[in-house]
C-alpha cells in the first residue's frame, strides 16, 4: 500500500540544521498550501522600511560585488567578463542613452502593479541596482521567456514576444544564471503582501500580489533550474541583520514554493515494502553513508534535494548494501534518497545531513 510520508516530517529536519536564524520559521513547520504562506507572511510582514533615497546606500551592503564594484544582473556575464562595470556610489542614474551609463534601482516587481505603495516601493528584497538603459527596456513588462527577440542586452537578457505556456505578450527574459533571484523575489513579494494589496493594481503576471498560473509554474521551474547561490544568501543575510530585519523565504528554502503553490507536490513511498536501513542518519557532510536492503530490492539509488534535483547516483548489484561519500561542501538540510529498480522507483527515504 502506498504511504505519503510527513512533509512535516522532512522540513522539520531540515530547519534544524538550517542556515537562518533558529526557529524563525517555526511557525510554518508541517503547513503546505495557503496555510504555509499565511504562516511565512505573519513572520516576514512587519519590516523595517527604509526611505527610497536610503537604497542607494543599501546596495553597498547587498550588492556590492567586491571593491564598490555593482552586481548587476542585467549586464553580468557569470563565466566571462561583464561589457562594463559600475561602481557604488559614482555611477548612478541619472541620465541614459545607452547601456553602460549608469545604473539604477530595478524593481523586480514593477512599480505600476502595486500603484507605488511605500512598503513594497523600498523593499529590498525584489530591488536590485541595474543598469538604467536595460531597466528602461524592461520596464513594467513581465518576466518571462522569449520566443522572438526584439533586443537582446550585452549579457544576452532579451525583450520579446513569449513563448511560455499560457501568455503570448511581451516579456523581458534574464539570463539563465539569474532567473532564480528573479523568481523568488517575486515570490517573497506574493507572499510578503498577502492580504496587504486592496490598493495594487494587476498585470498580465499579477493580479494584486497574487501571481497568474501560467507566470507561478514558470517561477518554480526558474527557481529549481536556477539553484540558490551564495550571492543570494549573503544579500538574504545583509537585509535580514542591517536594514529591513525580514528574510526572503524562498531563498532559505526554496522547496516552500511547491509546497505552497503546486497542490500535486509530495513525497510518497511506493510498492517496496521491504525494510531499508540508511546509517548514518543524522549524517556529517563527507561521511560514507550506506543503503542497506534485501538482495535484489533495488538496484540504484539518488540522492535528490527537495526540489528533486539529482545531487549524486550510485548503481550496482544491491547485494545488500550501497556504499557513498557525500560532499564535504554538501549543503546542509533535508534530502531525499530515491531507491531504483531498472530505472523505477521503488522507495523513498529521508536523509537529513547536518
């Protein structure tokens, strides 16, 4: 008979061993659905604000990639050398004609959708320093992925007409390295005005703070294909402990935007009804851990996150035992391991790494 075992179960696990300060987000803990992202606005609501003027300052703390250097999104090349640099402080728009000079405060979530509010108008968490000729492009259009390019920036961002399921219209597209900041700033702004947007008005992404269908499934895809970086988490950790003292949820866990807005998302146990031992668990980052079943009950095993990314595989003869190193700069937090028999699954286990 096929179990579903406790969602509660797993993201208790994984808040023990998380990152963010201890037990901020205990109040959520076993919640799916509406219920979780009640539970995430009533802790994340409330902020301190700062003036808009003050976000300029702000980006020294958030944005700053290094020697003033501006870590902007729209003209970053990850692996290769950005087409121009910015520097805090000294370039900021301002005029422009072109890209490369200067840059400005982006609003992920375009002013326009929440009618220019205070709160959400100086809210770090979806405001980023970009250049202003991009920005201008970008304008209130929704995110999404192009199909036809009418402009396409120096790192290869690119305006046109959509081709994800379910809108057709002009959209502003990032590039792949940054679609998932991009999605759970949106994210953090559904969540963080639920219930505060009588006076927003809507788009073709929003009504009010409530994200359309067809733009939520791509932000979760955005969020899973584009992983949480470390850029992200410092800037998280930045907003939380200098200025607004409020976190973006998704970023500490990003598998809370499937538990709250995909209703099919769950972990179940399925036909194998054999024990499986895992040991350690609790495991230490860079320990061995061993899979323990009967012969021939499985005859691979993956280690996913929970987002189901595969993490690591291991295959062989489940001769009773599965033998695997984890990463010593594995991430810490809750895992699922997926037990296989010619390319079917036949179990899921938990895994919490500490």
């Amino acid at each position: 008979m096929k179990k579903v075992f406790s969602l509660f179960i797993c993201l208790t696990f994984a808040l023990m061993v998380s990152a963010q300060p201890a037990n901020y987000y205990n109040s959520a803990n076993g919640l799916t659905g509406n219920p979780l992202k009640v539970a995430l606005h009533n802790i994340i609501k409330g902020h301190t604000s700062i003036s808009y003027s003050q976000l300029w300052n702000a980006f020294w703390g958030t944005d700053n990639k290094g020697n003033g250097v501006v870590w902007d999104m729209y003209s970053d090349r990850p692996n290769g050398t950005p087409p121009y640099t910015y520097y805090l402080g000294q370039d900021q728009c301002g005029n422009y004609s072109g890209e490369g000079d200067c840059y400005n405060r982006e609003h992920s979530w375009p002013q326009s959708w929440f009618n220019d509010q205070t709160t959400p108008r100086s809210d770090l968490h979806h405001i980023f320093p970009v250049d202003g000729f991009v920005n201008g492009k970008r304008a209130n259009y929704p995110f999404g992925e192009v199909r036809s390019a009418s402009w396409t920036s120096q790192n290869g961002s690119k305006l046109g007409t959509c081709k994800t399921t379910g809108y057709s219209g002009i959209v502003f597209e990032p590039i792949d390295e940054y679609k998932g900041d991009f999605a759970r700033a949106l994210m953090y702004m559904s969540v963080r005005y639920y219930g505060e947007d009588s006076n927003w008005g809507s788009s073709d992404m929003t009504n009010k703070a409530e994200i359309l269908p067809w733009a939520i499934n791509m932000l979760m895809r955005w969020n899973e294909q584009d992983p949480v970086s470390q850029k992200e988490r410092d800037r998280n950790n930045a907003i939380y402990n200098d200025y607004q003292h409020n976190r973006n949820p998704f970023v500490d866990h990003p598998e809370y935007a499937r538990m709250i807005w995909d209703p099919t998302w769950s972990i179940e146990d399925s036909l194998l009804e054999e024990p499986v031992y895992l040991f350690p668990n609790p495991i230490e980052r860079g320990q061995t851990l061993h899979v323990s079943g009967n012969q021939n009950a499985f005859d691979a095993l993956v280690v996913c996150d929970l987002c189901g990314h595969t993490l690591m595989k291991a295959t062989g003869n489940a001769i009773g035992d599965f033998v695997m190193t984890l990463p010593s700069d594995l991430s810490q937090g809750c895992y699922i391991v997926k037990l296989m028999r010619n390319g079917t699954v036949v179990k899921y286990e938990k895994l919490l790494v500490k």
